[in-house]
C-alpha cells in the first residue's frame, strides 16, 4: 500500500465516520462517490455487490468499508479502513456517552433526539435510491426491491429469509 | 415522558471485558442477513439486564443520531457503561473481529466467483432485497420521527440533496444539522 494510499484511506474513512449522522448507511452514497468515480477503487458494479455483501454478512452493515478498503490496498487497506471508519465516531460516542447519563433534562439532549433525526431518516431513504439506481436495472428487480421492502416493513420475518429467497429468484432467473 | 426520574441508584451491573466481547460477538453472528439492533436488545436488556428497556432505547436514539454506525456505537456505549474505555474497546472488537473475516472470505469468494453468470444472477437478487433493508428501514424509522411538518422539511430537504442533488454530506450536514437543533431546541412547548 502506498503512502498516498493509505493517506486516501484514513482521509476518507475518517471524515466518513464523522459524517455518518444516522448510521453507516447515510454516508454510503458519499464513499461511493469517492471510491468509484473519483479514486477508481472499484466500479459502481462492484461497489453495489460489496453493498450487498455487507448487508447480508453478520456483522454492522458498515463493514462495507472493509471491503473497498480490501479493494484499494489489500488486506492492510481491510484493516485500515475498518479502523479509520471506527475510531473517530467510537471516540466521540465514548465521551458522550459519559455526560448524557448526566443529563435527562438538558436541552441540548431533547433538541439532539429530535433535531437530527429527520435528516438521519432523509439520508438512509437516499443510501437506498442511489444503491437501487446503480443496481436495480430491470423491472423485475425493482419489483423484487418493491416486494422485499414491502416484507421487512410489514413482517417480523427474518431479513436472511427474504435475502435467501431474493438469491434464489435471482439464481433462477427472474431477477 | 421523562417524568419519573430515572437515577441509577441500584447496584450497578457488573461485567468483565472478555464477557462484553463475547456477548456482541454473539450479537453480531444472530445478525446474519440483518436485524441487528433487535438482536441487540434481546440480549443487553433481556438477557444480561445490563440495561433497561429505557436506558437502552434511549441510548439507541444517541448512538442513531451521533456519527458512527449505529451498531458500533451502541457497542461502545454499553461498553462504557459497564466498564469504561476498555470495557468500550472489548465490545467493539466482540462485534466487529469476526464479521470483518466474514466478510472478508466472502468478498475472496466473490472476486474468485462473481464473472460465473448463475452467482451473478443470485447477486442481483441479493442486491435488490439489500437494497430494500434500506428502504424498509427509512420506513420503519421515518414512521416515528415524521410527525409534523418540521420534521418533513427537515426530511425531505436531506433527501433531496444526498439522492437527486448528490451533494456532498459535508455541507450539507453543515447546513442542515444547525436547523435541525435549532428546529427541535425546547423553547416553548415542542412536540
């Protein structure tokens, strides 16, 4: 890995990790801005398989960023962007989670739980769009999109079902 | 909501690092195809009792609107809970080191396997109901946090700009989070 690189890496995956307001998945449509069009880690093509991969694996979704970091630089870019992704935000949640437990009733408490919450919610809506526009490209993928949304909305069932019977109907021809 | 206080004045519960990073471990590997913060719950509030329902939704709610994913974050919010910094660091590694060799030995077998058209064709349907864990999720989450019009804006404003606009988050957030805290700062009766 070369120096630049994994300079590429840390900046990346660290400004990502302090951005990711709302979860690992609000910042998925800027890494792939980057990782695809600007650094040419990977293709959109990969980067919707590597997104799919990480969702189904154990694990947080944000694992993704082990994978592209796999992608640009070997197992050393695996690791590195995996801490890059993990350190800044898990340092921030440390020190918060010292003084919250000290402050029920602070303003600043209610307008984090209900400020921020409506744009976390616009930003996973959009991690989604952007993904189906670069992978869903027939009619019977957004169809299938549509159904399986549709399933983990209204059901308890266990999203692998549903991610093993997308694999199926896909293996089968139909998606 | 919060008229009872809720001081911790019990004992507070106690456990050793290796246990922390076994129980996410645990946590991470029920997880498989998703449904991890159910997971979560199941075992930090049901079967541990590190935390109650309360605690436990309320530090959901942090650990969702902080940076970080949100997974992680719980992790090292519990961790820091029960036994401060390295408490934190035993239940990130729990969580994350076998997931990362997962992920890593299926990325392996999906570069060694991905140009085979049948693996291909079971890919787009895993992609499409991945995708769908997104959107349900949005759903799930919006249904609870959309209940007037602030919030909507608020919403439909961050949408517009991450999926149509693609703007980058940073000016965006930079933007938008300020109005967020302002809308949602309790000066009069808010919500």
């Amino acid at each position: 890995m070369s120096l630049l690189t994994a300079l590429r890496i840390c900046l990346l995956f660290g400004t990502a990790s302090l951005l990711s307001i709302g979860g690992g998945n609000s910042v998925v449509p800027e890494m792939q801005l980057q990782a695809v069009q600007i650094y040419h880690w990977l293709t959109a093509a990969q980067f919707a398989d590597i997104f799919a991969i990480a969702q189904a694996a154990p694990g947080p979704s944000i694992l993704i960023v082990t994978l592209i970091g796999y992608q640009a630089a070997g197992f050393a870019g695996a690791l590195l962007a995996t801490a890059a992704m993990i350190l800044p935000a898990g340092l921030l949640v440390y020190a918060f989670a010292r003084s919250w437990q000290h402050a029920t009733h602070a303003p600043w408490r209610i307008a984090f739980e209900h400020g921020l919450a409506p744009i976390a919610v616009g930003l996973v809506l959009a991690s989604g769009v952007v993904v189906a526009r670069t992978a869903d490209h027939s009619w019977s993928q957004y169809a299938l999109t549509a159904a399986a949304t549709f399933i983990f909305c209204t059901t308890k069932l266990n999203p692998l079902i549903v991610v093993a019977a997308a694999a199926a109907i896909g293996w089968a021809g139909f998606a | 909501m919060n008229d009872a206080a809720l001081e911790p004045a019990e004992a507070p519960p106690v456990a050793s690092s290796l246990e922390l990073a076994l129980t996410f471990n645990r946590i991470a590997l029920a997880s498989f195809g998703g449904g991890l913060s159910a997971w979560s719950r199941q075992v930090v509030v049901e079967e541990r009792g590190w935390m109650s329902d309360e605690e436990f939704l309320s530090a959901m709610t942090i650990c969702r609107v902080l940076p970080g994913a949100n997974q992680v974050n719980l992790a090292v919010f519990v961790g820091a809970k029960l036994r401060g910094a390295s408490g934190a660091l035993a239940a990130v590694l729990g969580l994350i080191a076998l997931p990362i060799a997962i992920v890593l030995g299926l990325g392996t077998l999906y570069a060694a396997y991905h140009s085979d058209p049948s693996v291909q064709a079971a890919l787009r349907g895993v992609v499409a109901a991945s995708v769908a864990l997104s959107l349900s999720m949005a759903y799930k989450t919006g249904r609870k946090t959309l209940r007037s019009a602030g919030p909507w804006v608020l919403f439909a404003v961050s949408f517009f700009f991450s999926a149509i606009v693609r703007v980058p988050l940073l000016p965006m957030l930079a933007v938008l989070a300020p109005l967020g805290l302002w809308w949602a700062w309790p000066k009069r009766q808010a919500t």
